[in-house]
C-alpha cells in the first residue's frame, strides 16, 4: 500500500463534461475516473482541481483556423500545436466540472489556458513552458513535496502535469487508474515512457487506503 503524506498533494486534472462522454472532447470512458478520485481524495493534505477555461477564440481550436481539420497541427511560436475541436470555452456548461465530482475536499481550484495565443495541458506552466499557472508556488507554500495526479487526459494534461511537477523538484506519482487517455497517434505510450523516464511512479488508486 501506498500512504501518503500529509505533505502530500492530489492534483486533480480537467474533470470536465467536456471530456467526459457526451463532451465536445470527450475521452473515451472518461467519467471512469471519478469514483477512485472520490475515494482516495480525502487521503491527501492538499487537494486541487485543475480547470481548463478557454475564450471562444483560443488558438488551440481548429474552428479558430481557416481549413484546418481538428487533430491536425500547426506550429505556433512555442512549438507545434494540435488543434482540437472548440471544447472548455469560458462560462459553458461543457466548461464545468463533472457534477459527480466531489468538490467539498478542494483546496484550490487552477484555471488553465485563458490566454488565446497559448494553450496550456499541464497543471504548472502553460505550453510555453515558461508561464506559470501558481499551482507550483501554492503547494510550496503549504509544504508540499509530494504530488500525485489524476484525471484527464493521461497522454497531454496529466502527463505534462506530472513531467513539470517532476522539473520543479516534487516527488511525483501518477494514479494509472484514475487517469483516462485520448491516445492519439500513439501519444498514450510515448507520455507512459517520458514519464517513467522522469522517475514518475506509477501506482493504482486500490494500493492508496480509502
């Protein structure tokens, strides 16, 4: 079993009704990770909630692009970019967290990816890799070392999430089973190598007591 401490963070990824079926960008099974979130949340001294909360004219959605299919890329100025069907936009219902989520165990919640000309997956910094988000300095200041994530999607929110939280020095754990995957060309096993590559370990929510 694994216990974690009360230096210990759950960072909870982009449960949202657009990426939980029916969504805009729905994840396959996506609404899955909800039941081991709930269970293992209250484990945890720090719990926070990521939100992606998109304009409707985000850089990211293929609509914003003249001929541009969702899922092809383009290159913006921090790299290359994959263009996603309009999903998160600000004040949506689609943008909102999936109702079955406990929300009374939050410490925080972290809105990501406001700024139109910058997508941002991960929970840290967004896609420039420079820009923070303040989740990195919020848990430092409550004494956390250890960072454990969850939610959607495991290939691009979470796992960049895990990577960045790996870079700023936080011993950092993924919970396989309370992550769900869009696995786009692949992308699922190329973010499961960078992550173990990183020193991320790799648990299931059944080896965390409830």
């Amino acid at each position: 079993m694994a216990q974690p401490s009360p230096r210990s963070a759950l960072v909870v990824v982009d449960v949202q009704l657009d990426f939980c079926p029916g969504g805009a960008l729905a994840v396959a099974s996506g609404d899955a990770v909800i039941a081991p979130i709930n269970r293992i949340a209250p484990a945890f001294g720090t719990v926070a909630l990521t939100q992606d909360w998109h304009p409707a004219e985000h850089l990211s959605f293929a609509a914003n692009h003249a001929e541009r299919e969702p899922f092809s890329t383009v290159d913006m100025a921090y790299g290359t970019q994959v263009l996603w069907p309009a999903h998160c936009v600000q004040g949506t219902a689609g943008a909102g967290f999936h109702p079955e989520l406990a929300l009374d165990v939050a410490d925080v919640v972290i809105r990501k990816g406001t700024d139109p000309a910058i997508d941002s997956y991960s929970a840290f910094f967004e896609n420039d890799r420079r820009t923070p988000t303040g989740l990195g300095g919020y848990l430092r200041e409550r004494g956390v070392d250890e960072v454990w994530l969850a939610g959607l999607a495991t290939d691009f929110c979470v796992a960049w999430s895990a990577l960045d939280a790996a870079k700023l020095g936080f011993d950092v754990t993924l919970i396989e089973d309370a992550t769900r995957a869009i696995d786009l060309d692949g992308s699922l096993g190329r973010a499961m190598a960078d992550l173990r590559a990183a020193g991320v370990r790799v648990l299931a929510s059944t080896d965390i007591p409830g």
